[in-house]
C-alpha cells in the first residue's frame, strides 16, 4: 500500500510519509516515547523528504550551503508506548527563496487515528563554512519552492 493513499486525517494534502515503529530505545522512564526521539524523528524525517525532493547532504556540501534549524514549536498531543507505529508526514508550508523555510510536520497513530504529535520548524539558509546566513542557490529554491504548499503561518 502507498502510505500517501492512508485514509488518516491529516492537515495538508499531498503528506511526505514514512512509518516510524516505536522500539525501547525509544522509550524513557515514563514507559511512553521520549521528548527527544520525536526530535530525531524529525530531523530523518526532513532528510528524508529533502533527499525525494532530489537534495542531499552531499549537494549542500557542494554548495557550501546548508539549511540549519533556527526554531521548534513542539506539541505532544498524546502519549504512544513501545510496539506503537506511527505514521509520520512533513510539508514544506513555507519558502521564501531566500533565507527561510517552514517545515509541518504531524505523527499520527493508527490505532486510535489521532494526531499524538506535531511540530513547525523554522530553517535558515547559511554557509557550511562560515555558518553566516547565506541567499538559497538555486537547487534549493527550486526543491523547496516547488515542494512548498503555501500554506500561511501565523506570525
């Protein structure tokens, strides 16, 4: 099955989706899943999406340009436990083509068919190099431009 045909609610259409199978070392003393393993998940995630949208680590390097995470705004809707699977999507919400990008993102468990995370991260393009704030080349704004559903954030 395609995951993009799931029929789950999600908040944009058209979601980049992978499935993400809750293990222990994903688990912390509280016996659910840790604050930071929906971190590292969404940092595979954004990876993941950026390299189907035809950019990898290796063209950043070749560009001397990199899209460094600026701002996190987490929600931890409800609490998923270890033998868990969830299904993970990301949008590229906004992209302005020349120093930022806004990327959604929303996890949802099929079991119970309720979104049980969601985050908005905020990226700066800089130089590998220096770590400046650098313009997008143009593989990025085209990339991300074209990924990007437009959808308007508040401020």
């Amino acid at each position: 099955m395609n995951l993009t045909d799931l029929a789950l609610p999600w908040m944009h259409d058209a979601p980049f989706i992978e499935q993400w199978h809750i293990d222990k070392t994903h688990i912390d003393h509280y016996q659910h899943v840790n604050n930071v393993a929906y971190l590292t998940q969404l940092e595979k995630l954004a990876w993941a999406h950026s390299n189907a949208l035809g950019l990898h680590f290796s063209d950043y390097q070749s560009l001397n340009r990199g899209m460094v995470i600026k701002r996190h705004e987490l929600n931890y809707h409800l609490p998923t436990y270890l033998g868990d699977s969830l299904y993970c999507a990301t949008w590229i919400v906004h992209c302005d083509s020349k120093l930022t990008l806004k990327r959604q993102f929303q996890f949802i468990c099929p079991k119970r068919m309720k979104t049980v995370f969601d985050a908005v991260t905020t990226f700066v393009c800089v130089s590998l190099d220096t770590g400046a704030p650098k313009r997008m080349p143009a593989q990025f704004t085209e990339a991300y431009g074209k990924a990007c559903i437009h959808v308007e954030q508040p401020q």
